[in-house]
C-alpha cells in the first residue's frame, strides 16, 4: 500500500496514521520523523537540514522534497508506506508523482479526515482548558483550521479527480475512526489487508 494522509490540525491524524501503518505493515512517515533522523545521519543532504535546522530556518521545499525522495527508497519503503504531511503544495504533489514514476509505483489512496470545524473548535478548545493552554483561544484554532482549508483544498481536489481520494469522518473516539478508515481503506482497495500489494 501506498498511502498519503491528510486531515485539518487536531484531527487525530498522527494517531491514526500509526495505527494505519502498523495495520498494512507499511512505515507512517512524517516529514518531522524525517527530519528527525536526519539529525543522525552524516550525508551532504543530512548535514544541510541539520545546518538549517540549527539556525532555526524553515525547511525550503527543495530540500524537502529531496529528503522525502531519499527516504522512499529505503528499504523499509520496499512493500509500501503512509505519507503524513506531505505532499502541503501543488508543486509538492509534481514532486512526488516523479518520485513515484521513477520508482515505478503508484499511490494507491488519500485518505482525508474530514471534520466539521465547529466540533472541532470545541474539542480543541476543551482539550487546551484541561491542557492549560490559554493561547489555544478559538479564534486562534479556526485561524489554523482555515489555513489548512485554503492550502490543503487544491490538493484534495487533484486526488479527488484521479479517484484516490478516501473521505473518512475524523470525530468521535479514536478506535471508531480507526475502525471507520480500515473499513474505508479496504474498500477502495477492493481486497483484504492480507493481501493488499504494493
């Protein structure tokens, strides 16, 4: 399986792609997860993030998009993976249709957790109250909900027109949308995660 994973912040998304990525046997990866093990590595690419990442400059788009072309041809990407936060642009989504073109795969489904933004606000908003977060005000969580409406939107709809778009509803206990995304998932597929190919 070949997976992305989008869904507006607080949605549950981190969780739910661990769950998805133990479920199929395929690496969750996010692009923080790649960062992060950069910090070990000692190549040209892994000694510029951690240049950048050191003076606390935003990673730019071409070298993220190196770094997620690096880390699709490990080996643990051999029988598929789930992609968490990447592609965020239109150019991000060329990027990676090359990556997977060379390597001689194809996406096999997007799965989006929608939300509706009002229970969302109220969830976050109780969460940052018992969290102790006073600037998580709801003001400031529907500015980022809509930040991620306005970028992820165009994106949604080019996945939308290939058909690889999976909408999954991303409210209510964890182990309900866990359930509601497998259930999804294996439809879209039209087989059993048994046996599921890359």
């Amino acid at each position: 399986m070949h997976l992305l994973i989008m869904g507006p912040p607080g949605a549950g998304k981190g969780t739910q792609a661990g769950r998805i990525g133990e479920h199929y046997k395929i690496p969750a990866i996010s692009t923080g997860d790649m960062f992060r093990a950069m910090r070990d590595s000692d190549t040209p690419l892994a000694r510029q993030v951690q240049d950048i990442m050191a003076s606390g400059a935003y990673v730019p788009d071409d070298v993220t998009n190196q770094v997620v072309a690096d880390r699709l041809v490990a080996d643990d990407c051999a029988g598929g993976f789930l992609l968490d936060g990447y592609p965020r642009t239109l150019d991000q989504v060329a990027f990676l249709d090359g990556v997977l073109k060379e390597a001689d795969c194809e996406l096999d489904a997007v799965v989006s957790l929608a939300v509706d933004p009002d229970e969302l606000v109220a969830r976050l908003t109780r969460r940052s109250a018992t969290d102790g977060r006073a600037d998580d005000s709801p003001e400031a969580i529907r500015t980022r909900q809509q930040v991620y409406v306005d970028q992820t939107a165009p994106l949604l709809e080019v996945y939308r027109q290939r058909g690889l778009l999976v909408e999954v509803d991303g409210l209510g206990e964890v182990d309900e949308v866990t359930r509601r995304l497998f259930s999804a998932l294996d439809r879209h597929a039209g087989s059993t995660p048994a046996t599921s190919a890359s």
